[in-house]
C-alpha cells in the first residue's frame, strides 16, 4: 500500500507500460473541468445580468409612480384652476345647461 502512494506521488503510472489509459482518463478528468468551470462563469455571469436587470426595473417603476403621482396632481381641478387664473379662465359659477335639438 505504502509503494503505491509513492509510485503515485512519484508519478510512476504515466510513465509504465499502460500509461496511455492513465493519460486519457487525465485528459477526460481535464477537459470535464474545464467544462464545469465555464459554466459555473456562465452561470455567475448571468446572476450578475439578472441582478442588473431586476434594479433597472425597480428604477422604471419608481419613475413610473413618480410621474403617475405628478399626473393626479396636475389633473385635480384646483390645481387646473391656479394655472388657468394668469390667463382670465375661470371656473362657471352657473351650472350648465342641456341643449335638445329635435328634428
């Protein structure tokens, strides 16, 4: 048991007469890591696009309340009435009336 380890460590099995499948199994074992490693980047690489992407929708809905919230506050009728005052509009004090037209 103790010679194998040292043959082992002394890299003894890719140099024997059957080395070659030791070699192959080498260079499967490399090239499944390589493998693995690539995709565990590809992986990590999209986490990071989604994390991107998901504060750039979080921005879009906040400027979407945002300008949601300034909307309704334009829109509420005092707020019509300040901005029409500079220019002589203002509200009718009558109420108005229907026209019937009949043919």
């Amino acid at each position: 048991m103790k010679q194998k380890i040292y043959d082992i460590l002394k890299g003894k099995f890719l140099v024997s007469r059957d080395a070659t499948k030791n070699w192959q199994m080498l260079l499967f074992l490399s090239f499944l890591a390589i493998i693995m490693i690539a995709s565990s980047h590809s992986a990590e690489r999209k986490v990071h696009e989604i994390a991107k992407i998901n504060d750039e929708v979080q921005e879009l809905r906040t400027q979407f309340s945002d300008g949601r919230s300034k909307l309704m506050r334009l829109k509420m009728e005092s707020s019509i009435i300040d901005k029409m005052k500079p220019r002589g509009v203002r509200p009718a004090t009558a109420p108005p009336k229907k026209i019937i037209v009949k043919n």
